[in-house]
C-alpha cells in the first residue's frame, strides 16, 4: 500500500474512532447536562450554556449522538468511507464554530483539525462530489468507459511492520474509545464533591460546577457548594480524573468566595 494511502486510511479510522467515542458517550447520557439548573449570565460559561441546552431534552441529545455515531461507523469501511465522511463534515463544522463562539476550552482546536481531516478526504473523492452536478447520461458513459478497462494488478501484501503499526494505532484508538465510554457513562465531579465535604450530613447543596481538559484524559474540576439557606459560595472542591478508567479524585476543599 502506498504510503498516501495508508495515511487517508489511518485518517480514516481515526476519525471514525473520535466520532463513534463521542456517539457512545452521549448516547449514554454523558456529556451533556441533564440535571436541574438556574442559569444567569454571572453563574454559567458559555460551554455550560450549551450542554444545559442540549441536555434539556435528552431525545434530542440521543438524535446528536447517533449523527456522530453512525457516520463515524460509516468511516471505518472503505465502501461506505464516502457517505460517512460527508456526513460527519457539516456536523464537525457546527461544532467547531459552536466551540469558537461559545468559548470552549482547547477541545476547539482538536475539532477543527477533525473538520480539515474531514475536508481533506472529501477532496480526495471531489470527483464523487462533482459527479452529483453531471448530466446522468455522462456519468452512465464514463462508467462504460471505466468498465472495458482492464483491472490493474492487485497490490502487494503489506510489510509485516506496516501492519503491527496499524494494530497498535488501532488499538489504542479502541482503548480511547472505551475510556471516553467509560467516563460519559459514570458519574460527574459532584457526588464525590459533595460526599468529600459532607460525608453523611448533607450540610452543602451544590451551586455549580466546571469541568476542564479534554474528555477522558487530563479532566479538572471545580464544583461549588452552598448551603440550603443561602444562596452564596460555602466551599470550593478541586477535584481531578486523568482518565475515564479512574475515578474523580479529590485534590483539595478551600472555603467559598
């Protein structure tokens, strides 16, 4: 295989593995907010606005979800890499201005390399593209064209290192997968929040919170807490997760400002 070739199948898979991660994860009722909330302009993020947004109504996020998980199953087989690529490119375009706009931590830089990887293999196959705007009776002649042409002779087997590098990228991609499963799936930062500060009283309520990082690896978080009487900060708790396989860790109580 070429070496332009294995890299377009690489992009591939690797794109398919970032969208179907995302698809599980909210298809599992992660990432998005679905709990109970009172917004103002001086209490909610921009990023937090949006995932209050999307989770008001979860069959809506369900609907997001598998307009990133079936096109991301799609871009996995050389038949229908196409179809999911052209799928998944006005998708990860939304999401990549909707990150700009609503101030999303680094996340947004990766989405918009995801949206040029898109781009870069929709224009590898533009001429399927061009192909939509051609008179049928051309397409039909070009097709009898291509098929009196003899078939070229098949390529050679690929080096045995070529293909432990694939493996071992593949299944890395697989570990990712399963970790950001893993981690939309369980629990948030505020249980373990709550249950640190606490313990069995349930003296403090929670306020709000934030999470940092990308999702699945490197994740921060800072979760308010108040008690049932005032509507002021009573305590802050710093909390930590390195991957979704792990979890939320508590790194230190400071009191509220």
């Amino acid at each position: 295989m070429r070496a332009d070739a294995l890299a377009l199948v690489l992009i591939r898979r690797f794109l398919g593995a970032v969208f179907i991660a995302y698809g599980m994860v909210k298809l599992f009722g992660g990432q998005f907010v679905y709990d109970d909330w009172t917004i103002t302009r001086s209490t909610a993020s921009g990023p937090f606005l949006v995932w209050a947004f999307y989770g008001y109504s979860p069959w809506y996020a369900k609907f997001i979800a598998l307009c990133e998980l079936i096109p991301g199953i799609l871009l996995l087989f050389p038949r229908t890499a196409f179809v999911g690529a052209a799928a998944l490119f006005p998708v990860a375009l939304n999401i990549t201005v909707m990150d700009f706009a609503y101030g999303f931590p680094g996340v947004k830089y990766l989405v918009a390399i995801y949206t040029a990887l898109l781009a870069l293999l929709l224009w590898v196959e533009r001429e399927k593209i061009w192909m939509m705007f051609v008179p049928h009776r051309r397409v039909r002649a070009a097709l009898a064209a291509t098929a009196s042409v003899a078939a070229e002779p098949a390529a050679p087997p690929r080096p045995a290192a070529v293909r432990w590098i694939v493996g071992a990228l593949s299944t890395l991609f697989l570990l990712w997968v399963a970790n950001m499963v893993v981690e939309g799936s369980t629990d948030g930062p505020e249980p373990r929040a709550l249950a640190a500060v606490n313990g069995d009283t349930g003296t403090l309520i929670l306020k709000r919170s934030r999470l940092t990082g990308q999702t699945g690896i490197g994740r921060t978080a800072v979760v308010w807490l108040r008690t049932p009487a005032d509507t002021s900060v009573a305590a802050r708790v710093f909390l930590t997760r390195p991957t979704g396989f792990m979890p939320w860790r508590v790194d230190s109580v400071r009191p509220g400002t």
